[in-house]
C-alpha cells in the first residue's frame, strides 16, 4: 500500500518528467466504423502508417498532456488530475530547449484508520526550464514529512535535474532513447518505439489472439483509428476495459494520442486517462526560477520516497 501511495505522488510530483506531450478537446471524435482485423481497409491504413516519414509520434515545437486517475483501489481513495504545456526552441537543432509549464492535483485517501498516515494532498504548481524541474506550491504529506524530516504542507519549493533535452533531442533524430534489455525491462527506447506508426500493427497482431475482446474501429476520411480492449482476470475477480485512440496527419504520422483504461476488482473500481497532441501556444515560467535560493534541492527526497 505504502509503495503504491509513494509512485503515485512521485509521479503526480515529476509528471511530465518521461513524457511531455498533451491533448484535451474533441481531437478524438470521429465517425467510426468496426473493421476486422484481415480487412482491406484496416491492412492498408496500417501500411500507410508503416510507410509514414516519422517513425515516432510528431508535434512539431509545442505539446500539451493531460492526466487524471481517479477513483478506489487497494484501500485507497484517489483523486489525481495533472495538465501540462512544452514548447521546444529549435533554433539549435543539435540542443534542443524545452520549457514547460503545468498543474497538478491530487487527493489521496485512506479508508482505514490505520492506513492515513499515508494520505496525501497535493496542489502545486510545476515548471521546466534549462534542464531542472520546478515544483512549488502545496504538498501535504506525512510520508514526505517523515522521510525527510521536514515539514512539506504548504509553500513548498523544490527542484529535480532532468534532462529532458537530451531525450528530446534523441526523439528529433528518430532514435531510441535506451533498448529492451535482457532481462525484458522495458526504458524509453521500447517507449518510443511503441509509439511510432506500428500502434496499429500491433493492434492487428493482438486481434488474432484476443478475439472478441479487441475492436478495431477506423474513421479513415479523418485518419483516425479506436481500439477497445477488455481484459477478465477470472482468478482475481477483476475486469479492466482500454479504450486508444490514434490520430494521424495526412501524411499518416501519428499526431495524438489518448487512452481510457477503467479497472473493476473486488477491492475498487480505478479509471484512468491519459491525452497528448501538439501545442502552439506560449509557456510562461517564473522569471529567475533558476536563481530561486528558496527552492530546495529535490534529488535526496525522491530517492528516500522511492525506498520507503
């Protein structure tokens, strides 16, 4: 339980840190139809996509995530949303800078007595910029408080160096940024390549294996592609139903992205979405951030959270 309350803060506290990319409106809408996996149709949208010039997801200088879990797991109330905008300078395309703002809010409640120590409450503000993410605003936490010794409830300033440039710029040149090692674990090269234009390969392959529990829809005037997967643990009593989406330009390279997952067990009923496309406003960050003394530095909390 600990351990599960400790990423979800983790990631709620550093969001963006892996992926920072984003969407939110009707992108998703389309005027779907269900296609067998063997189609015509189906076989040759995929091998548009598998012939696009971009092999992995394209947004051009800007993008926008939106994330939100909410709802009952594991003896825990959960209510976590966070949203963040990036834009990229390219002027140097051999040093890419990204400078991103965002919110995140989070209510995590035990419905134990003997499990609130473990609530959390977060309501802060987050920025990156020249390689370091800013977090500031409230963060109460006694699993914080406790690990490091200090009082995290409100005001709080804290940083964490992230170089994130250095994994957008192996985005820019379409190479991985790690590999699949040997022992399986999966790093952000087999991210990257999970998201290129084999998403929809992958769903075919899937087909053949989960039958009736995987739809394939397909809006090709619009270039957009839904896929709904139900999967049933018998065993464990639980029953988890993913809805993607992929949206395509007109050159077929994957532009957005969306996922809906909703998790039903004997313990609670979870439901999860995730949303990213590209973004063409403006990021606006603290002026002087980088020279803040009030922010702390934020490497040895993470790591105590992470071992608690």
């Amino acid at each position: 339980m600990k351990k599960l309350v400790t990423m979800l803060l983790c990631l709620v506290l550093v969001i963006g840190t892996a992926c920072m990319f984003g969407c939110g409106d009707a992108t998703f809408n389309g005027n779907y139809k269900e296609v067998s996996a063997d189609s015509t149709e189906v076989q040759e949208f995929a091998a548009a996509t598998e012939n696009a010039e971009n092999k992995v997801v394209t947004f051009g200088n800007g993008a926008d995530l939106s994330v939100s879990v909410k709802g009952t797991a594991e003896g825990k109330k959960m209510d976590v949303s966070a949203t963040i905008k990036a834009t990229l300078d390219t002027t140097d395309p051999t040093a890419p800078k990204l400078t991103a703002e965002g919110s995140v809010k989070a209510k995590i409640t035990a419905t134990k007595d003997e499990d609130k120590a473990n609530n959390a409450d977060v309501d802060a503000k987050i920025y990156y910029k020249d390689k370091f993410v800013y977090v500031t605003g409230k963060i109460d936490a006694a699993m914080m408080s406790a690990n490091t010794q200090a009082d995290a409830k409100n005001d709080v300033k804290m940083k964490l160096p992230v170089d994130l440039d250095a994994g957008i710029q192996g985005v820019m040149k379409n190479l991985p940024i790690g590999e699949i090692t040997e022992n399986s674990e999966i790093s952000g090269g087999a991210v990257v390549e999970a998201l290129n234009g084999n998403v929809l390969e992958m769903l075919i392959s899937a087909k053949e294996e989960a039958g009736d529990n995987l739809k394939i829809y397909i809006d090709a005037e619009n270039k957009k592609v839904k896929a709904e997967i139900k999967i049933a643990d018998e065993e464990e009593g639980s029953e988890t139903n993913v809805t993607v989406y992929l949206v395509y330009d007109e050159s077929y390279n994957l532009i957005a992205l969306k996922i809906e997952a909703n998790v039903k067990s004997a313990d609670g009923d979870l439901t999860a979405e995730l949303t990213f496309k590209g973004y063409t406003g403006k990021v606006s960050v603290p002026e002087g951030i980088e020279e803040d003394k009030d922010y702390i530095d934020m490497s040895v909390m993470m790591q105590a959270l992470l071992r608690a």
